[in-house]
C-alpha cells in the first residue's frame, strides 16, 4: 500500500500576477500569523486521518511567504496529529526573490528536500509582463544558490506561450536553464483564466492568446529539446535530470494514491472520495472557529468518473495507463473493448503500446483529455448504475 501524501496550501503573495487563478492575497505579517494558527487547528482537526504520508508539499501562493519557524510549526504539528512519516520527503515552493543563503540554510533545517522555485523566465521582459518582482539576475542567483545549498533536487519552473512568444525566444529561456542545470523543471502553458487581469485584458481585445497551433509546436519543442539535454519529461508539464528527482507527491495525484490537503482551497482524495476546503480564506476561518472542517464540498466518484480520470491521468504521463491494473481495478480489458480506437490512436501517432501499458507519444500528451474521453468506458457506467 502506498503511503498518503500531504498538501499544504499557504495563500499569501507579495504581489499578485496577472494571470495567477489561485486562491492567493497579499497580506501583513500579523494575518499570516493569524492564518499559521487557523492552519495548525484544521491540522488538530484532521487528527487521525491519512495517517504516514510520506510527502508534504508546501504549495500556495507562495510558502516562502512564512518564515523558518512559522514552517517548523506546521511540521510538528503535522508530526504529531497526522503521524507524517520521519524523513518524509519535504517539497517547498519559494520564490527567487525570498531566497537568500540564510534562508536556504533554515530551509534544509527544516528538513526540505525538494525546492521548487518559480523563476518562471530569465528574461526581463517577460517576467515585467508577467508581473512579477524578481529580475533575470535574481533568478538566475536563486537557482546557483539553492544548488549550493546541497538540496537533494532543486526545480525551476518556467511558463511559456506567452502572447507573441517566438520559439527562439522560448529556447533562449530554456537554454538559460540548462547552463544553472537544476535537476528538474516544470514548464507551463500560460493559460488565460476567466477573473484575472488577463482575462480582463482578452475580454476587452488587449491581450491575444497564441494560436492552439503555435502551443502545440512549443509543447513539442519543449519535450524534444530537453529530452536531447538530458531532462526527458515523465509528464506532460515535468522533466528530471534522474527518475530520482521526478516529484513522489505529484505521482501521488496521478495513480489515486490518497492525500489530504489542508488550507483554503486544497483538495483531498481517498477511497473513490473527493473533498474540498473554502477557497475564501475568511470562510475557510470562521468553519475552523466554529470547530468545524472548512470543507466547500465532497464528491463520491463512481468507477466510469475514476475509470476516465486513470486514463486522463495516464495519458498525461510518459508511463501511460498500466493495462493489467487497470483489468484488476475495473474488472475489464482495455484493449479488448476499444480495439480499433487504440488501432487508431496508434496510427495517427498518439498511443503506442509498449509491454502492459498504453502510453502517449508526445503529441498524444499534449491532447491526454481528448484521447481519454474517446474510449468506450460503458461496462463501467453499466456496473454503476446496478450498484
Ligand atoms: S506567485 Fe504564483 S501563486 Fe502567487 S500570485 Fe503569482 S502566480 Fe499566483
């Protein structure tokens, strides 16, 4: 059985970007302190559940927003209410701007294995329209030293179909990153979310989102040219130096492995069972003062929800959807009843089979939804409606 893992979602930004849809603020110390003690009381709350998680993840908003001891005392609390695992593997999300050598060094302290920082660009340019504080220089310094800093992988993350972005451009960010040589790096597609000042932007005809044409061309360069650099993807949006610095906790949302995510917005996940906490971070509040769990809502999944999410799920990875798993966990066999589909699919380059496991070329990745919601799924709609 695989151990749980342990979200953490700290919501507070010195700024707020433009295209950022999460449930972040800015905020004063006193309030982040405030929010410290409201998060130690959902931890007290949860006492008992999912218990061993062998990850914790420290996402936001930005977590490097609370300082060393604030972070101590959420580990010890989640030490002893939650009984997270000694060594569990600590991931930190910070950004370049917070990280200094003292910093870095009260963050191996705390244990931080993973840190993961969001450099987003090496270019001025970019990261103005972007909105964000830091610079090219300070990007570029955050990621020497926090390799220094002996963690055991250092991550960068990287956004890329910017309006107007040409490939040379997008390379030239990709190529920086390769000279500081982290050991991992994600790249995201900005998208344009409704509510954000971009979606405002686009709304009023000042901001053009690149063509799903010219998005597809980067998302293959991407895969391709760190593939030849020595970082091949394992998910349509990660790549690692090593299988030893792929992410354990985000493996963990990929195969339904349980977690449990506390602070506003986060979501959880065990036994078919999907909940959720207030995004509003005052409402979030005042259920914790009431004593009870800040959760917005639940959802039961049936096995066609799960059955299509494992295949959304897989087909986002590079080791696809493990077939045999599948027939034990669904009761029947993929390839028996979508037949001329994955001859299809496989034709047009986008599943190949490979051993026990239907996995996606890159184009395939690049489409993972799309290709989930095509296959015949009703013997578990079937089983569904008997129960
Ligand atoms: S740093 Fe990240 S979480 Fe914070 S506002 Fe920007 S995009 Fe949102």
């Amino acid at each position: 059985v695989t151990a749980p893992g342990l979200y953490l979602h700290v919501p507070f930004c010195s700024r707020i970007c433009p295209y950022c849809d999460f449930a972040v603020r800015t905020a004063r110390p006193e309030r982040r302190e405030r929010f410290v003690e409201w998060l130690l009381r959902e931890i007290e709350l949860n006492r008992g559940k999912l218990l061993g998680a062998d990850t914790v993840y420290f996402g936001g908003g930005t977590p490097s927003s609370l300082a060393p001891g604030q972070l101590a005392r959420i580990l010890e609390a989640i030490q002893t209410h939650l009984a997270v695992v000694e060594g569990a593997w600590i991931f930190l999300e910070v950004n370049p701007e917070d990280v200094s050598v003292e910093a870095l060094r009260a963050w191996r302290g705390l244990g931080v294995r993973t840190l993961s920082l969001g450099v987003q660009s090496f270019e001025d340019r970019v990261l103005a329209f972007l909105g964000r504080r830091h610079e090219r220089e300070q990007a570029r310094r955050s990621v020497r030293l926090a390799r220094e800093a002996g963690f055991h992988t250092v991550s960068a993350d990287l956004i890329y179909g910017l309006p107007g972005q040409s490939p040379a451009e997008w390379r030239g960010d990709l190529e920086e990153a390769m000279r500081l040589a982290p050991d991992h790096i994600s790249c995201y597609q900005l998208t344009v979310h409704h509510g954000t000042h971009f979606g405002r932007q686009k709304a009023r005809g000042r901001l053009q989102e690149m063509s799903e044409d010219q998005q597809a061309e980067l998302f293959d360069f991407t895969h391709r040219f760190l593939a030849e650099a020595g970082y091949p993807g394992y998910e349509a949006s990660n790549f690692a130096r090593s299988a030893e610095h792929q992410s354990r906790h985000n493996r963990k949302y990929w195969d339904h492995t349980p977690y449990l995510g506390l602070g506003p917005s986060a979501h959880s996940f065990a036994d078919n069972h999907r909940w959720w906490n207030c995004r509003q971070l005052e409402t979030w509040e005042e259920k914790l003062d009431a004593g009870e769990p800040p959760v917005e809502a639940s959802e039961t999944l049936g096995p066609g929800e799960l059955g299509l999410e494992t295949l959304m799920l897989g087909f986002r990875t590079y080791a696809g959807v493990d077939l045999s798993r599948f027939r034990v966990r669904f009761g029947f066999d993929l390839l028996e009843t979508s037949a001329s589909l994955v001859e299809r699919f496989k034709d047009e380059g986008l599943l190949f089979l490979e051993g026990d496991r239907l996995k996606p070329t890159i184009a395939g990745l690049a489409i993972a939804d799309r290709l989930a919601v095509s296959f015949d799924l009703a013997p578990l709609t079937l089983s569904a409606a008997r129960s």
